[in-house]
C-alpha cells in the first residue's frame, strides 16, 4: 500500500480511491491511535465535521462507523469550515477531530483531515502509525457497552450555544474590533463558510454581501471561491465595497480585493498583518514564517519593516510545526492559508478576513493603501500533470535543467520545482525581476517536465 496521507490529509476521488470502506478503516485506526485503549478509562470523543459536498453525506456515515466500532464516541457538528473543528477538538476535550473535506478540490474529490487532541495536525510519526494500522486489515472491536455512541452537543455537558454560535463567538471574540463602516463582499465558495463566514462578518459589524453562499452538494468551488476570484472582483466593483474577501471549500484560506478589484493574495495579507503586529507589540521575536512558494517581493518588504521571515515547505502543518517550535504568532502561505496561533491551530481563512479588515478599521485606510507596502517580483507558476510526480522531481535531466535556469538568473529570481501533495500534478515556479524571463524559463521547464 502506497503512502495515505499526503499534506494534508488522506484525500482522493469520492467512491473511488477514497471509498467509504477506506474511510471506515483510517476513521477506526484514527481512533486507536490517537484515543489510545478506549475500554480502559473514561469514554473518548471524536469531533466530526464535513464541507458540503455530496460525498460527505456518505463519507461521514463511513467516518461514524469506524469511530464507533473502534468504541469512540462521535459529535458531529455538521457543515463548518476545517478551522472549526480544530477548534471544537480543543474545546470539547476531544480525542481526535475529523473534517471530511477536499478543500479547493473540484466536487468530485473528498477528504479526511484528521487532527489530535487539542486540535493540532498529526505528527508524520503519528500518520505512519494510522497507516500501519490500515494496511494491517483492521483494528480491534469492542463490543455490547463499548462500542462507541453518536452524541448531541448535550452530550458534552457544557450547556450554551451550539457549535456554530460557539465558533462564530470565538472568532469575533479573537478579532477584538468593531468593523461597523466597513463593506466587504464575501465569496463563500458554495462550502463550508457558506453560513457560518457571513454570520462571523456581520456580528463583528461589518455590512455583508455574501455571494455563493447557497450549497447544494454539486456546486463547492464551481467557478468560485479563492480559485476563481474573478466573481469577488466584479461583484465587489457591483456593491461599492471597501474589499472583498473569497474562501475555498473548506474555509481554511482567504483572499482579498480591495476597493477597485485588485488582488491582494496571502503574501500581502501576511505582509499587512505582520507589520501591525510589530507595532502592536505581538509579534514575538518580530518573526513571520512564511514557505518557499511566497514571493520574493514578500522578503523584501519584510526586511525593509525589520520583520524576519522564517522558510518552510510547503503545506500549514509545516508552518504550524515552525510557528510551535519558535513560539511565534503569525505564519501562512500564499495561498491564503494565514495562522494565528494564539487564536486557533490551523489556517483559519475567516478569522484572517476579519483581522484584515480590523487593521483596515484601527488605521483608517484602505486595503489598497496598506497592501502597497509590498512590491511583487514576477513570478510564474505552471501546473504540469504528470504520471508519476515523485519520479518527475528525481529525474537528472530535471535536475540539471532547473539548475542552469538558476545559474541564469542569479541573484535576479529564484525557481522552484515541487510535487503536488494532492495531485499528480509538479508546480513549476519561476520568479525573476524580468517577467519576459520568467515566463520563457517557466514554459521551458513545463515542457521537460510533460515529456519525462
């Protein structure tokens, strides 16, 4: 059996490669791993969550199953963004939390992201046990009283809201500013923001225009959302807006435009944030962490703010892991992936929204203004699929070619060949002062790559 887990999460084709027997197998190894002997002391419980996609239905009927017959308690919390159930595992004291998800994946996709106690991403170490548990066939079954029970939010004896109203609570809570003056367009992706990100926006006070925000388990990232931003623009420039801000399926990344339509991606949303942290004194050891696909342009301004970016590989749990290690408080991706760690244990895309339009609402100017501290090197990113990624990223005359790009360029740009960690797909990316460069270095480098 080849690896499960990639960056994040076991993740494939609905019914296909992730089936709901699959589901079951990682659900009831998942929770001996990570629940330890569930006859021995009090009963655990496991968080479950999903985006709206149709799959999730059924996958989240496997994911229930395996839970239980591994004897862990489930409370399924419905349709709520990834952050969420990081956030309820932590304050349910939960063994584990799932989030059935295939975040920006097209429809057909699925996934399962499963986190620790406390709401963290899972160690390699502890991913490797899960396998090993799966490719072994099964895991051991109580039966009678110790097979696991599906709860209700009462269940967990804490008596107040529910685990939406708790969610939204703890995100205006976190941003601490009232947005009332502030008009923001907000592109739900048709997933799991569809209810909740709207419902956080307006209860900080800000006026809300929500659009694809009508799920109906065919339509999650269909033309929208962080990976279309195109509606966000338009719809922004149609309503007048101060900005517009566009989730992915799952609600754990976030993108902005500002008043005229122009993007603002995650390397300027954490430039921005960053540098009101440093004045606001929380920003420890005035560090932001960052990973190799930010921009150059991002280092740069960073530098020139006294700010000291911290280099990762790709994919959050990586931030996370640097953001745990050296006790900093701000790190993300480009993508839109941005982390508070005081404040959650995962890319969190609306409360990043929220603490952009706060320091839009504390400085009193606009988001193109503060967005301008950053200047972008051109950079071109080209998704080549593949057969075979692993052997693409190994292949010597890969390898010689990107290095003679590098040797061009110089101290002008940077280049950056990777696989994907959810698709057979390698991510060429060039970045280079000259664009006409980048672009010619970044087409010819596809080129090899499709031929290998």
């Amino acid at each position: 059996m080849g690896h499960l887990f990639g960056t994040d999460g076991v993740r494939g084709l609905a019914n296909d490669s992730l089936s709901p027997e699959l589901a079951l197998r990682v659900a009831g190894a998942a929770a001996q791993v990570l629940g330890g002997d569930v006859r021995a002391g009090h009963r655990k419980i496991a968080v479950l969550g999903r985006d709206p996609r149709a799959s999730g239905e059924m996958l989240e009927a496997a994911v229930t199953a395996g839970l239980t017959a591994a004897g862990m308690d489930v409370l399924p919390v419905g349709v709520l963004p990834t952050p969420a159930v990081a956030y309820l595992t932590g304050l349910y004291d939960a063994s584990l939390g799932v989030m059935i998800s295939a975040s920006h994946n097209p429809m057909p996709d699925n996934g399962i992201k499963i986190f620790a106690a406390g709401g963290h991403k899972l160690e390699d170490a502890v991913e490797e046990r899960i396998e090993e548990r799966v490719a072994a066939g099964g895991f051991d079954r109580p039966t009678g009283a110790g097979i696991g029970r599906v709860l209700g939010a009462a269940a967990t004896g804490r008596p107040g809201p529910d685990t939406h109203e708790r969610y939204v609570e703890h995100l205006v809570e976190a941003t601490g500013q009232d947005l009332s003056g502030l008009t923001v367009v907000v592109d739900c992706a048709h997933g799991a923001a569809s209810e909740v990100g709207p419902a956080a926006y307006r209860a900080a006070g800000a006026r809300v225009v929500a659009i694809n925000a009508d799920p109906d388990g065919l339509n999650i990232n269909a033309g929208c959302g962080s990976t279309h931003i195109e509606q966000v623009q338009q719809a922004v420039l149609e309503h007048g807006a101060d900005l517009g801000l566009a989730h992915d399926g799952d609600a754990d990344r976030c993108l902005a435009v500002d008043a005229a339509g122009e993007i603002v991606d995650g390397d300027a949303i954490m430039a921005i944030l960053a540098i009101g942290m440093r004045e606001s004194g929380t920003l420890v050891d005035e560090t932001l962490v960052a990973t190799v696909m930010s921009n150059l342009g991002l280092h740069l301004a960073m530098r020139a703010a006294g700010i000291t970016v911290r280099t990762t590989g790709v994919g959050d749990r990586y931030v996370l892991e640097e953001l745990r290690t050296g006790g900093y408080t701000l790190g993300g991706e480009q993508s839109g992936h941005v982390v508070f760690p005081r404040h959650g244990t995962t890319g969190d895309g609306i409360l990043t929204g929220l603490q952009l339009m706060a320091r839009m609402a504390r400085t009193g100017s606009p988001l193109a203004e503060l967005a301008a501290v950053i200047q972008k090197v051109p950079q071109v990113l080209v998704n080549v699929p593949v057969s075979d990624k692993a052997a693409v990223t190994a292949d010597p005359g890969v390898l010689d070619a990107v290095r003679a790009a590098e040797a061009l360029l110089g101290d002008t740009g940077r280049i950056l060949l990777r696989p994907s960690g959810t698709e057979q797909l390698v991510r060429v990316m060039v970045e280079a002062t000259d664009p006409d460069r980048a672009q010619q270095l970044a087409d010819d480098l596809a080129k090899l790559v499709a031929a290998v």
